[in-house]
C-alpha cells in the first residue's frame, strides 16, 4: 500500500474527503517527525513505538575498491510493533 491508497482508505472508512484524510496523513507524519527529531518517542498503546537511536560513526569499505571510508555518525528512526498490531498481522486473537 503507497500513501495516495491509505489516504483513500482512510477516507473511505471516515467518510472524510480525501483531501482532509491526505491532510490528516500528512499532519500524522509531520508530528510523528518533529517529534523524532526532538529526541522523543511516540508511543501508540496497540500499535507501536517510533523512537530514534544515535548510530556512532564507523568505517566502512567500498565493495569494488576494498577502500576504507568513513560512515558519519547519524540518528536512525525506529518502530516497534506493539502486541495488538503484531496479533492483528499474525492473526491471532488477544487473551
């Protein structure tokens, strides 16, 4: 699924045009962003944990020279499936 189909499904199931659900996609992604960005962990109970983790920098080597280059250090966004969204995609039922 690519964003212009969730945006229609979500359209569909709130019977929302798909200009406001493409806003309220775009919005979604925005705030999840920032907040990311600021060092904060978004945390949506049955769905999942988006948090981002400081990568140090290392060395690398380029596969066709066998040169050593330098990996910058970076902040990697990360999600964590919750149990209920994990449950619903191995469709088992909650206890």
């Amino acid at each position: 699924m690519n964003k212009n189909e969730l945006i229609a499904e979500i359209a569909d199931k709130t019977d929302m045009t798909k200009a406001k659900a493409a806003e309220a996609v775009d919005a979604f992604i925005e705030v999840i962003s920032k907040s990311l960005s600021k060092g904060k962990e978004v945390r949506l109970v049955g769905f999942g944990t988006f948090t981002s983790v400081k990568r140090k920098a290392t060395e690398g080597r380029n596969p066709r020279t066998g040169a050593v280059i330098k990996i910058a250090a970076s902040v990697q966004p990360k999600f964590k499936p919750g149990k209920a969204l994990k449950d619903t995609v191995n469709k088992r039922k909650s206890a």
